[in-house]
C-alpha cells in the first residue's frame, strides 16, 4: 500500500475505516462530513453539516445495517432491501421498486447495486480538494457504473459525476434513480420544499397507505397545489402534521433539476441539483407515522425527494410499459451530473 500523506484539516479523505464491519470511506472538509458504506451499494448514511451538528439524511428506527450480519427469515425479493433499509442515500439501478422482470432477469427491490460491495480509487487528495471514484460490474445485467464524489475546501457541497456502461451488443431497458431520504432531526412539521418551476404532479395510480391518500388520483396537479380527496386546496410544498396519509407522487416536465428542503428550525436549507435529460422524473415519496404495517409501524415522520430515469415505483416492467424506462443501446453509455449542497438560511 502506498503511502499517503493524512491530515486534520481543510479536505480529507479515511478510508481505513469500517463500520458495522462494512468498509466505509468518509470525506470531510471544514463544513461537512460524509459517510459512505463501501460494502452496501456506496449508500450514503451520513451526510452532516458540522456548524450545528445537524444530520440530513433520514436514520430508519432499524439504524445502519450490515446485509452479511444477518439472515432474513422470508428472503423474498421486498425484505432484501427494507430489512436491510436505513434511510439515507442509495443509488438504484436497474429497477425501481418492488420486485421486477426484464429480458428474462429478475429483480429485487430498488435492484442490483444498493447492497453490491464497489471499489474504490483516491483521484484527487489535497487540502483543497478530495475526490473518490467508485466502481461496480452488475451481475444479472451486463453493466458498469462509474461514480466520482468530491468536496472542495471551505464550502459544503458534494459533487456526483457518474457514468452507465451497457457491456453488451443489445439495446437494454433500465430504471436508474437517486433514492434521497430526508428525515430528523434535519426535517420537521415546519420545514418547506421549494420547486421555482410549477411542475406537473402525477400521484401514483393507488393509494400507498391504509387510511386513503393525501390528494386525488386519476389526475395531473400543478405544483405546489393539489387537490385533496374531499377537493380542499393542498399545498404540497408544506410539511403536514404527523399522521397525515402517506403518498406517493411523480414530480415531471422540470426545465431545469433543482430543489431545495429548507428547515427553519434548523436555520439551513439543503439543494439538490441534478440532470433532467438522465432523471426527468422526481419521486416524492412521504411517509408521515400514518403507515402502521410493516415496515414502519407509525415510527417514522421522513421524505424522498428521488431524481429517477423511470415512473412507476412498481418496477421496471411497469416502466417498459408506459415508456419512461431509459433505454441503453449497444456499447452505450450515459452520464449525469448532480450536487448537493448545505447553506444557512438567514
């Protein structure tokens, strides 16, 4: 191994750690620490903003868990993923959703990758800027994705630039999105969305959760308003009180990728920005404690906001279907651009 010079200060990169018996790889500067499982899918569990000790990503009540420590007790194709699940960022590729077929492969929830070990390479380690690439070959499909992240000195910003590489001579259909997760103590009843765009809103085709839905099915809103099952005026771009009906929505037609969640109890708002001709599509899950099955049993009060290729969130066949799966012809590969950044709000 060669030898490389480490400090405690500006842009670091550790890379000998290990958590839950997971190698994990952590990239830090002045303003941010993000924590990234080398061994589950590059999930980011971490991604905290150091002046007030706030963590955006959402912790399932399950915590960190490590797929090698434990032996599901129904492996079907569902709990693979949601025992495994704890909140935060995975990337998901090449189905989105449950348990899917495609040419003859099938998948998992959310796919391939997000419980797949990566590689790793150090690109760039100076105090003023850190980058690391990540590497992984699918094993029911003939791809690889190339993933590198980098922070630069004195500003909280992750970029993302990554790559899709169909390894094969036939054209193939794929979901590919962003699963993000935003939950406490970063998120709460008083925090906002804020869409500059008014968007097109498509609600998923049924309802998500037992006691009905937050707005009416079988029709297309306009950001940020909606119209409720009993036709009152919902703002969607306000966080409800806890227990509200959970919901699934299909945000579409951006002109340009960019979102912010802003907290106020917090005093910061988080930006995501990211490309619309890969991800023409923002999934919206929202999950408030009205869900009282498996798997959250009402424990929960958190929100997706998913850069995604795709719609439906019931799997690639759906999305062959309607037409919004991305399709990787022979040899082709695909590129995308995104970032995320942290900034105090005054």
């Amino acid at each position: 191994m060669s030898y490389r010079q480490q400090r405690n200060y500006g842009c670091r990169i550790h890379d000998h750690v290990t958590y839950h018996q997971m190698k994990t790889i952590v990239l830090e500067n002045e303003l941010v620490r993000i924590g990234i499982l080398l061994d589950k899918g590059t999930e980011i569990f971490e991604f905290l903003y150091k002046p007030n000790d706030t963590d955006i990503m959402w912790l399932s009540a399950n915590g960190v868990q490590n797929p090698n420590e434990y032996l599901p007790t129904s492996p079907d194709g569902t709990s693979v993923f949601l025992d495994y699940y704890s909140g935060g960022w995975q990337e998901v590729f090449p189905n989105g959703g449950p348990p899917s077929t495609s040419l003859g492969a099938s998948f998992g929830q959310h796919g391939e990758v997000t419980n797949m070990p990566w590689e790793y390479t150090i690109v760039e380690d100076t105090q003023d800027k850190v980058t690391v690439e990540f590497t992984v070959r699918t094993k029911k499909t003939p791809f690889i994705l190339r993933k590198r992240l980098s922070l630069t000195s004195g500003r909280c910003a992750l970029t993302i630039e990554e790559t899709v590489e169909n390894l094969s001579a036939v054209e193939i259909p794929v979901m590919w999105g962003q699963h993000i997760v935003f939950g406490h103590p970063f998120l709460n009843k008083n925090s906002y969305i804020e869409i500059a765009e008014a968007v097109d809103v498509i609600p998923h085709d049924t309802p998500i959760c037992s006691i009905g839905r937050r707005v009416q099915g079988n029709r297309t809103h306009r950001w940020p308003l909606a119209k409720s099952e009993t036709g009152e005026s919902v703002d969607l771009s306000v966080l409800p009180e806890r227990g509200t009906p959970s919901e699934m929505l299909y945000l579409h037609n951006f002109m340009a990728g960019l979102y912010k969640v802003v907290s106020p109890d917090k005093g910061i708002s988080v930006a995501v920005q990211w490309d619309v001709s890969v991800f023409p599509y923002l999934w919206y899950w929202q999950e408030f404690g009205a869900t009282t099955s498996y798997p959250w049993y009402g424990r929960h009060y958190n929100i997706g906001l998913e850069p995604f290729s795709s719609m439906p969130t019931t799997g690639l066949a759906d999305a062959v279907k309607n037409n919004t799966a991305l399709k990787l012809g022979p040899n082709e590969t695909r590129s995308h651009r995104m970032m995320v950044e942290i900034n105090p709000i005054h």
